[in-house]
C-alpha cells in the first residue's frame, strides 16, 4: 500500500488507534500508539516523535529524540485488540540529519538488501525461517540474591503423566514421549486446534502459510511454517509470527515460548533458515553441482560454513542457545553440508528438482535471535563466500554424531558458549562490515551489550544444579 491506500484501508476497517512498532536490538517488538486522527499523508513523511533513550542498545540520554517513520506496506489490523487497531512497522531516522538512525536493526536488513543489488552477484535475496516454539500452560521463574528457579507447567509434558487432573481425579493420558512429538495425531497432539487458530490469524493479517504440525519434543513444541519472501519481508514476518503465536495462545490461557532450550533431556527449539540468490527474475542457486546446486550456490555454502563461529554470536544470541547447541538432539553442532542430513549446519532439501527450490537451509539459528541482524549477517556471510570463491569441502552424508573420535575431530565445531561466540564475532567480523551493512560501533555495542547483560550475569550466578553437586562437598 501507498500512504493514501493505508488511510483508506484504516477508513475501511474503522480504525480508532493507530500503532507504530519497532525492534530493538536484543530483537523484542517495541510499540507507541496514537489516535487515528494523528495519521495522514504527512505523516509517512515526517514521522512521529519518540524518546528512544530508554530502548535497549538504542540512544543515549543526550540524544533520545527520534522519529519513526511509518512504513505503508507493513499496515494490518491488528486481530487482538479490542479497539480497532492499524498497525505499521516503523524505521527510526534522526531528527536533525534525516538519515535512518544506525542502530535500528530494520535499516541494517535495508543496508544488507541494497548491497545485495549493489554488488552485482544477485538483485534478490530471499528467506524462508521455521521458527519452532513451545506451548506451556504455565511459567514461574524468578532470580534474587539468595534463591533461583523456575517451573514448567505443561498438560502435556511427559512428567505430568502421573498426576490427577480435574475435579474428578482423572488422567486421559495421550502424552508424546521424549523425542516422539513428530507427527503424532490428537489426542496425543493436545494443540492442533490452537496452532490452527494461529496459522488463521497471521493469515488474516496478509502472512503466507504454508503448514504447521507438532515438533519432535513434549510439552507442546511446535512449527509453523511461513513461505519464503525477501529479506526484509521475511524479517517483519518473523516478528509478526512472534507476535500472533503469543497472543494466540494468551487467549487460550497458555503460554508461548521461543527460548531456543527451555526442557533439559529434550529437543531444543531452532529457527532453520533456507535462503537463496535471485536475479531479474531467475535463480541462482540451481546448477549441475552437487545435490542440483551452482558453484554459486555451493560457495555461498562456503561462506557460511566459515564464518559460522562469528556468525553463532548473532543467530544464536543468547546463553541458552547453547543448551540446544549439544549433541544429541537433532542439533547442528558440527559445520559440514549435505543434501537430506539433517545433522548438518547446511542442508540442501532435494523435495523438489524444480531450479526456484533450490536454496540452503543452515540450520544453527534460533528463534531467540533478531531475524532483521541474523538474515542480513547470514547474508554477507554467503556473499563473502562467492566473493571470495570459498569451498565448503567434501559433503558429509552419513549421521555426524555417528562418527568415530577421530574422524568426527576432523570437522570444525560451533561455540559452546555466548561467551566464546562472542569472542568469535570479535576477531571475526570484517565481512560484516561490506557496504556499511553493519558497523564497526554496532558490532562492539552488540559484543559488550550480550557480554555485560547476559554472558556476566549467567556466568556469575550460582545455577541450581550446582547445589545438587556441590552442597555436601
């Protein structure tokens, strides 16, 4: 839509409130909302004025004034509000320079987009995430200087399957057991018809879906899979998917999780990413290589493969992302490529020979990340690859964890903390850099933020397990 179909679009749909959203930088939606009358033409050139001091990794105190520019193809209605409610996603620009304002994660997936077309290797970029989640019906954590905790409550789980239920004392029973969610019909999938609910509402507010189905852990892990779009796009689709999964269920009376680890002895929950190159029109991802690949494609795989240490630091961006990256739970611990393996970071899926299928999947991001950062990192990760012509090696076909010692310490390995990530992403971030696409400033902020609000803090506390061993020493 342009600023005149938005305005009739709000008339048409008897808008009263008018609600701008942005991402800050950890990746959490940030809103501000304004009577209807506020908006018009003039609006989408002179924005809307907001205090960004007190938004995380944004400005400083000294220079808190920002506007927010709202974009016209992003407007919906929003399906949760009461109120009839207009939503646009807005990009923050600095008043006195009217320049996009640097740390706005949605103008760094803009910058990644332009330098796609700017290179002169593709003119397109697109993106296919499958974010998985979980489903609890209840959450209670809390952390003081003196104790720490958390409790899952899920109807679902396996460790509810001894406890009465109900006024009547009764257990139906009809529980996944660890490892067995995939593809189990109800009852044993206890919420087809919530996930259903989910997939109505984000296509009520214009999201393409292709499926959606149980995911391979208990206590309600699940998928939902939206059709690939362009980089951008399919970041502010992400965020919207977040957005209707939580409401959804809130409704409901559960509860939404995409904390990449949030069951011990369980499978963890990633976001595979599949993406492809594009220009005028035509694929470039297809050839004669490889599983049906181009050389283009295969160093693109190169790309990522090398830089994924680096990478891991902004695609799986939190210290419980590296509770899912362990052996042993389908996760893609060790950095080869292959067609079908899914215990490889690259997969290339064979379902269809058609050339516009063709992509990679690398599946070592999670949902905890900030899909604006992780698409356009792992952007300049495979354009550095083409770039520099570099070769992913020999495809491993055959189970990774199913190698001996030797041959398995052959294959290079992602971090096993933020904190190495982090130390990664330091020594390793020039490709980042191209077009201006990211900046030197916005890496050290993003390192020294993750290090001092999250890599700290977890790392100096006592964790409960630690009592269990360590009370009686």
């Amino acid at each position: 839509m342009d600023p005149k179909g938005v305005l009739e679009f709000a008339k048409k749909n008897n808008a009263k409130i008018l609600d701008l959203r942005f991402v800050d930088v950890p990746g959490i939606w940030q809103h501000v909302s304004y009577p209807i009358g506020e908006l018009d033409e003039k609006s989408f050139k002179e924005g809307f004025g907001f205090d960004a001091s007190s938004i995380r990794g944004w400005a400083s105190i000294h220079e808190s004034d920002m506007l927010l520019m709202p974009d016209p193809d992003t407007a919906f209605i929003d399906p949760f509000r009461d109120t009839p409610t207009l939503v646009m996603i807005g990009d923050a620009t600095d008043p006195l320079s009217q320049k996009p304002y640097h740390r706005d994660p949605r103008h760094v997936a803009k910058r990644a987009e332009a330098y796609v077309a700017s290179s002169g290797l593709a003119d397109q970029a697109f993106f296919g995430a499958e974010a998985e989640f979980f489903i609890f019906d209840s959450i209670r954590f809390d952390q003081a200087p003196q104790h720490g905790f958390y409790f899952i409550d899920s109807d679902e789980g396996r460790w509810n399957s001894g406890r009465e239920e109900s006024d009547q004392g009764k257990n139906l029973g009809y529980r996944p057991r660890y490892k067995e969610g995939y593809f189990p019909v109800p009852p044993a999938d206890h919420f087809q018809d919530l996930r259903s609910e989910m997939v109505l509402k984000m296509m009520q507010i214009g999201m393409d879906v292709e499926c959606h189905h149980h995911e391979v852990a208990t206590a309600g892990q699940a998928e939902i899979d939206l059709r690939f779009d362009t980089l951008l796009k399919s970041a502010d689709n992400m965020m919207k998917y977040k957005y209707v999964a939580k409401n959804t269920a809130y409704q409901y009376g559960k509860t939404v999780t995409f904390m990449p680890k949030p069951i011990f002895s369980d499978n963890g929950s990633g976001m595979h990413t599949h993406q492809s190159l594009w220009k005028k029109g035509k694929p470039l991802f297809a050839g004669d290589g490889y599983a049906g690949l181009s050389q283009m494609a295969l160093w693109y795989a190169g790309g990522l493969l090398k830089h994924a240490r680096a990478l891991s630091a902004i695609i799986a961006p939190g210290t419980n992302s590296y509770k899912r990256l362990v052996p042993g739970y389908e996760a893609p611990v060790n950095l080869a490529y292959s067609k079908r393996n899914r215990s490889a970071a690259v997969r290339i899926p064979v379902y269809s020979a058609s050339p516009k299928a063709k992509r990679l999947e690398f599946r070592p991001p999670d949902p905890s990340c900030n899909p604006y950062l992780a698409f356009s990192a792992m952007l300049m990760a495979g354009l550095d690859g083409i770039k520099h012509k570099i070769d992913p090696g020999q495809p491993l076909d055959k189970d990774i964890f199913e190698l001996d010692a030797e041959e398995a310490s052959s294959i290079a390995s992602m971090p096993g903390s933020l904190d190495e990530a982090l130390g990664e992403l330091s020594k390793d971030h020039k490709f980042l850099l191209e077009g201006d696409v990211f900046t030197k400033e916005f890496i050290e902020l993003w390192i020294n933020y993750k290090r001092k609000n999250e890599s700290d803090p977890v790392r100096m506390r006592p964790h409960p397990y630690e009592f269990h061993l360590y009370y009686d020493i």
